[in-house]
C-alpha cells in the first residue's frame, strides 16, 4: 500500500477503466520526436517498475500532511494528467499510468487538487471511472474545436470510449452530429440518437457528403490516417479539424492548399486542461452524461481485458474491477441508455 506524501491522498480504488494509452504505453508505441518508430511512453522513457491505469474512481482512505482529514471516505474521481504548470488552462504533459503510478491496483495516490469530490453522483462507480481519459480527452477536443450550438461535426471512431462521449458531449452542446463507424456498431449509435453514421467500410467521403451536403464545421478525430488525407475537402470555410489519435496511422500526407485557401485549421489535442476537467466533473455530479460500460473484469484478468479492449469488438469502456474475486469470463453491465 502506497504512502500519501505531503499534498496527497490516498484513493481506494472501487474501479479503473482501460485506455488506448495503456496498450501503447505498455507497447512503448508512441515514438520520439524525429524517431516515429522508436520505442517510447507517452511522454518519453518509461520507468519502471510501473503500475498502468489513468482513470480511476473509489473513495479517499487516507490523507498525507497538509491534506484535510475531511476528504477521508469521499466518493471521488482522479485527474490524471500531470500538468505542464499551476495555471488552469495548462496542458498536460504526463499521466498517471504512465509517468507515474496508476489504478491498477488496490490503492493508488494522487494530489489532493487532481481528486474531485463526486459524492453526490447518481453514476456508478464503473461509469465515473469511465470519465477521466476518454471524456476529458472529448471535452478538451471540443472546447479547442470551438464547437458551437448549431454546427456540424464529424466524428471518427464514434462507438469507441472517446467517440461515444465526443457523440454524447456534441449532441449535449447542440451540435448535429455525423458519426463514422463499422457496420456492426452502426445500430448502437442509432440507440443513442445519432441519426447520420457513416460505414467506415464503405466510400466515407461519399457519405458524408450526403449526410453533410454544406461541409462540415468541425471533425473530431481520433483516427488519423488517410481520414485526414482525404477528409479536409469536406470542411466548410473556415473549418477546424481536432486530432486526438492515431489509430489510423500517423503518417499522413493532405494538400495544404485545402487549409490555407480555405482559412481552415488543424489542432492537436491531447487530453484536457484543468477547466476542461472541473467541467467534466460537474457534468458528472449532475448525471448529465450516461457512459457505456462494455464489459468489466476482475484485476487479476487486466491482460485479458486488455486483449478485448485491442481486439476493438466491444461498445464503450472496459473496466477492472481491484477488489473483485477472478471469474472465469466478462460480465456485460450497464450500457447507458440516454
């Protein structure tokens, strides 16, 4: 069991969820500036021994100095991001699974000013550890996208845990959601109120054309890939494109001419800022969002939830359970119904 060290607290964990990150983290995948292929985490070396896991819900079972006594049995959420500075816009740099210790584990610490109180959530504990990676990671996309009421936005990898909250976070603001997905999960997306979803496996372009025959304001991306090469055309005047993946390929090749001429915009986004993150939270103590919880196993089986999660089969998250004795198969939970 960890130690909180002065300024920090430490959360029992109830549930963790899985990450793309925690594959390509555990893979080395994330290359190094001027070296894409070299083996790398997600922010450069990794060191170990390390324990993987962002997205961690529980409660808090201990305090370190300076950290009032009050937290104790609070029902909370973990930011996982290591900040680049104090400010509440700072982007991040680390994450917690990767640059430091993360919730695959019983215990884990966290700063107190990365634990947000949700006490008062009407969300289980397996849906509040959906939140931090793939909801921030949403949320900060949009909010750097500017995605406004009224406006049209495609998304890629819609049935993934980032794509169905990119959908959910869109529709909520207002906007008119197009969401690209495999046949297989295209009748889930419809469950969810999307009424245009694009077959990957057929002409994407074509498609979206149709469903978005004046362009597109803002596209959510967490493919990359030939999508972007392909994809910029289909963006109104002034349209901003919002990368926040590869799983596509990161090597891509796309006419500039389609973003200067077009006084378009492409923008990185990894995870969330600090406010990106307190709002999130405060969506969360409301229950204004509904995560889709895939399928939860016991930590005991976190390399066999892995290799579901990497198959890409599943809808929503999957979640590990610490404290939960090994049984012999995942057991499908809640899928968030709106």
């Amino acid at each position: 069991m960890p130690v909180p060290r002065a300024g920090e607290v430490l959360v029992r964990v109830a549930a963790v969820a899985l990450n793309n990150t925690d594959l390509w983290t555990r893979e080395g995948a994330y290359g190094r500036p001027g070296e894409p292929a070299a083996r790398s985490g997600w922010r450069g070396p990794i060191a170990f021994p390390r324990t993987q896991g962002a997205d961690v819900a529980g409660r808090v079972a201990a305090v370190g100095p300076g950290v009032p006594g009050s937290l104790v049995g609070r029902r909370v959420v973990v930011d996982p991001a290591i900040y680049a500075g104090e400010g509440p816009d700072a982007n991040p740099v680390g994450l917690m699974g990767s640059e430091r210790d993360g919730g695959y584990a019983e215990y884990v610490t966290a700063p107190a000013q990365q634990v947000h109180d949700v006490t008062e959530s009407p969300l289980t504990d397996d849906q509040l550890a959906t939140l931090p990676t793939a909801y921030g990671t949403a949320l900060g996309m949009i909010e750097r996208g500017r995605l406004r009421d009224g406006e049209t936005a495609l998304i890629s990898g819609a049935s993934g845990g980032v794509g169905i909250a990119l959908v959910q976070l869109a529709q909520a603001r207002g906007a008119r959601v197009v969401a690209i997905s495999s046949g297989a999960k295209i009748g889930v997306l419809r469950e969810a109120g999307v009424r245009h979803v694009v077959d990957r496996a057929a002409d994407v372009a074509e498609q979206v054309r149709a469903a978005a025959p004046d362009g597109v304001d803002v596209v959510l991306d967490v493919v990359a890939g030939d999508l972007l090469s392909d994809g910029l055309p289909l963006m109104r005047e002034g349209g901003r494109w919002v990368v926040a993946g590869a799983l596509g390929g990161y090597g891509v090749a796309f006419d500039v001419r389609r973003l200067y001429l077009h006084n378009a915009q492409v923008i990185g986004s990894a995870m969330h800022t600090r406010t990106h993150f307190a709002l999130l939270m405060e969506l969360a103590r409301r229950g204004a969002i509904r995560p889709v919880v895939a399928a939860t196993f016991p930590l005991q089986q976190a390399a066999r939830a892995q290799e579901q999660l990497a198959r890409r089969r599943h809808v929503g998250k999957i979640v590990l359970h610490p404290g939960q004795a090994s049984t012999p198969a995942a057991a499908p939970v809640d899928r968030g119904r709106r």
